[in-house]
C-alpha cells in the first residue's frame, strides 16, 4: 500500500523523497497544477542557520501593535486578521518570553545546521541545479544602533557553533564589492560564512524529477477533501472524485494544513504570515552581488539567483490574501535602490515579477514534524520564514520517526504532541 504526502511544496516534495529513499511506495497529491506554485516558488532563497530566531522574539508585540498604525511597517498586522489570530496569536506572544525564545533559537539551530548538511549532500550526490551558492549572507547595519540589536542574537549564534566574522566598512566592500557606493553609509556588517543560497522552486523541480526516476508518482489538480479515519487510524484519503487507500498519510499543505486536520480535531497552530518578493532579469548589468545581502533595519534582502536578483521583505499577518499591495512592491523597489543604487539605475522596474507567498508560521517559531494522536496520520508543516532552510533535515526527522528508526538529532522539540512545558518560563 502506499504512502500519500499532501502537498508538493519544500515540505511535501523532501519527504516523500525520504520516504521512497527507505523504502516505502509514494505518491504525492497537490491541488494545484505543478510543483512548487505556493510558498516555495519565489521565496528569498536563502538556506540560514544564521537566522534561527523565531520571529516572536522578546517585545514583538510593542512591534505589531505599532504596526496596525503604520501601513509600511515590514512586519504588520492588519486589523481585520485580529479574530482569525486569536487562539494562536495569544500563543505567539506569550512563546515571545525571553527563556522560551532562547530555548526555541537552540532547537532552530539545531534544525537548520542539521538540514543544510542534508541539503548539500543531496544537491551533490545528484547534481541538483538551482543556482546554489555557498558563498554565505552578509547583514548590513548602517548605524550602531541597528547593529547592537542583532549583537547578542549573533554572539548567541556563535556560541551555539554558528561561524561568523564582523566586518568594517571596506571588508564588506572587499567582500560585495558591488556595495562600494554606498560604502560611507556603512557602519559594520556580519559575514555568516555557513549560510547558502538558491532557487527553492528550482530545487524543488530537481528533486522531484529524481523521486520520480526512482519511482514515486505525484499526482496535479488533486484537492484533499477529507480524511478517512476508522478506529483511530487512517485508512484514506478523499478527493472531489475518489477514495484512495493508504497506509500512511502525511500532511505538508503549507499554510492550509491546520484546515486539513480540523474535522479530526487535529490541532495545529499555523498561521499563514503573506510576504513578496521581487523577481528581476539581471542579463547584462555590471556589477552584480555575488551572494545574498540583508539590511536588518529595512527588512530587506537581495538574492543573487543566476541571471536574476530577487528583492525580498515583508510580513503581514492578512489571511489568506495573496493579493499584490502595489505600494508594497514598488517599496521593495526603493529598497533595492537604496543598497545597490548602481545596479538598480540599470534596470527597469517594469520588468521586475512580483510575487506573494504565506509562510505558514507556528504559533512557538518552531515546526511540527511528526505523529499526531491518529495511527498512520503524520504531519510536515509551520516551519515559517524558514522552510527552504529547513526542508531536507525536516524530512530526514519525519522519515525516521515514521520508519520508528533514531533520528539523527533531537526531534522532541518539533513533536506535534510537544509537551507545552516551556510555557510558564
Ligand atoms: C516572501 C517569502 C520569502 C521566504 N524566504 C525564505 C528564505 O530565504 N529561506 C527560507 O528558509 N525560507 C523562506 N521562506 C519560507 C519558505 O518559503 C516556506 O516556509 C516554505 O516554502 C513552506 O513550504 P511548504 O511545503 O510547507 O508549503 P508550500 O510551498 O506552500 O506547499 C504546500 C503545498 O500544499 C498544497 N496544498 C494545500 N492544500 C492542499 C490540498 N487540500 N490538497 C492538495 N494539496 C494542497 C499547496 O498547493 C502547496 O503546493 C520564505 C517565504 C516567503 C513567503
């Protein structure tokens, strides 16, 4: 009997990978027409152990209330989302401790270092193209200021194992050389050797063609409807127009899970956090970044992907909306001007592709791999602004589990059935 993944995004696509790897048969069932259209089609790009801390980190409420005020805030909340959020965003602000977000930055870390491991070897074991680079990311402060609020997360990091170097102006220069004009706006920036970056769409596609030269089968245009379920175990799946039987059923629908699982009272804390990128054809123009560049104060990021840039920012906490805010995206644009201003007079912002995504972000900034309370029923999903980073070493945490054999790494922090110990810390 086979084994059903839901989903054929970062999530769906490594696990069922990892699954026919050890043994088991897989088909993949996404509803809609090709690999990779939803939150892992035109993301950032960036593969990060450097960026391990869960976005509620100590004071972010003082940040979203601020943000219901201010339309152009790089993390908002928009106000007719507040009841969608509640349950979950009280979760999200209380798992905002100080001692809680430590322990939550660990068990990232752990993850992600973890996953990158796993993402090389794959990508060099078949070859994998798309537009990997190793060069690491770069973070960019143009004040002391906005470079002492990332100071202890980066010491923190560095303790943890995380390689970094602290640059002055004329290293970053020596470094991107592409940032020279804007050299005396500098004031320091953190060079994370580790990091990587590429295209996850890209990635995506490379991994499935093997999947299916090995012998899985995914199947488009197939919405999951409903479960079926009999003496608390799962039996099988619905769509519009069939019943498929299946032994095992994993659920990694991105943002969507949580609607998937709530007929079985399966209760998952995922919200989806909309964000847009910026996809740019660079065929031409000089002076190109080798590797991704971020500046933390702009909540900007510019990814160099082959003959393309993309300009990635923003979170906002609207639904499901995946309508494009035309001030949002020419923002990015002044952005981009403002980091790179040579590179960006070469370019016609009309030619630029914009994008929308939901990162499907857990109420505790961590993800949920593995077994729910229904036998055969297991869950991928809520790894948020981090899912390309965490995709492959998810995977490997989920296959194991499934196939009851000892994971690599501690999976305990990302069970479903987590015990909420930390929440009085
Ligand atoms: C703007 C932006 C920038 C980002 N940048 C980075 C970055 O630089 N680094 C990083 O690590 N992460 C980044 N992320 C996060 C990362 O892209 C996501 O965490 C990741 O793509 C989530 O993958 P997923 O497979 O869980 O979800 P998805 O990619 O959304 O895949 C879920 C799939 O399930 C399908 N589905 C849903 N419901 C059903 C159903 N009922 N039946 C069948 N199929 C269904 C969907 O169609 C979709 O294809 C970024 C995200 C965004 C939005």
């Amino acid at each position: 009997m086979t084994d059903l993944v839901i989903g054929a995004g970062l999530m769906g696509i490594t696990s069922a990978y990892e699954l026919l790897k050890r043994g088991r048969a897989v088909t993949i069932l996404e509803e809609l027409d090709g690999p990779a259209l939803g939150a892992s089609y035109a993301n950032a790009g960036m593969l990060t152990p450097s960026m391990s801390d869960p976005w509620n980190s100590p004071g972010v409420y003082k940040y979203l209330v601020k943000s219901l005020f201010n339309p152009s805030s790089s993390m908002r909340l928009r106000l007719n989302t507040i009841p969608t959020l509640l349950g979950w965003g009280s979760k999200f602000l209380r798992y905002s401790s100080e001692p809680y977000f430590k322990a939550a930055l660990k068990d990232n870390f752990n993850l992600t270092s973890y996953s990158l491991t796993k993402t090389k070897e794959i990508a060099e074991r078949y070859d994998l193209k798309y537009c990997r680079k190793s060069e690491g990311t770069l973070s960019i402060f143009n004040t002391q200021e906005d470079f002492s609020i990332k100071e202890n997360l980066y010491k923190s990091l560095n303790k943890m194992g995380l390689q970094c170097s602290v640059l002055n102006p004329d290293e970053i220069v020596s470094l991107v050389p592409s940032l020279s004009s804007i050299s005396s706006k500098l004031y320091k920036g953190i060079h994370y050797h580790q990091d990587e970056s590429g295209d996850a769409h890209l990635f995506c596609k490379a991994l499935l063609k093997k999947f299916l030269e090995l012998g899985g089968q995914v199947k488009y245009g197939v919405p999951l409807k409903s479960l079926t379920i009999a003496n608390n175990k799962i039996i099988g799946i619905n769509t519009d127009s069939e019943h498929i039987v299946a032994s095992n059923v994993v659920i990694a629908a991105g943002a969507n899970s949580p609607k998937l699982l709530r007929a079985e009272k399966v209760n998952l804390d995922v919200k989806p956090a909309k964000g847009y990128s910026l996809t740019i054809n660079v065929d031409g123009v000089s002076g190109l970044p080798a590797l991704p560049v971020l500046n933390d104060a702009m909540n900007v990021v510019v990814t160099p992907l082959g003959n393309r840039l993309r300009l990635v920012g923003t979170a906002e906490f609207a639904g499901f909306d995946l309508s494009i805010d035309k001030k949002r995206i020419a923002s990015l644009f002044e952005m981009f001007k403002i980091i790179y201003p040579e590179v960006a007079s070469q370019v016609d912002p009309d030619s630029a592709i914009p994008w929308a995504g939901l990162r499907p972000m857990s109420c505790d900034g961590k993800p949920f791999i593995g077994a729910t309370k229904i036998k055969g029923l297991y869950i991928n999903s809520g790894q948020g602004p981090l899912g390309w980073t965490l995709a492959m070493g998810s995977a490997n945490l989920l296959a194991d589990i499934m196939f009851d054999i000892p994971t690599e790494i501690d999976a305990r922090p990302f069970s479903l059935l987590r015990a909420h110990r930390n929440m009085s810390m």
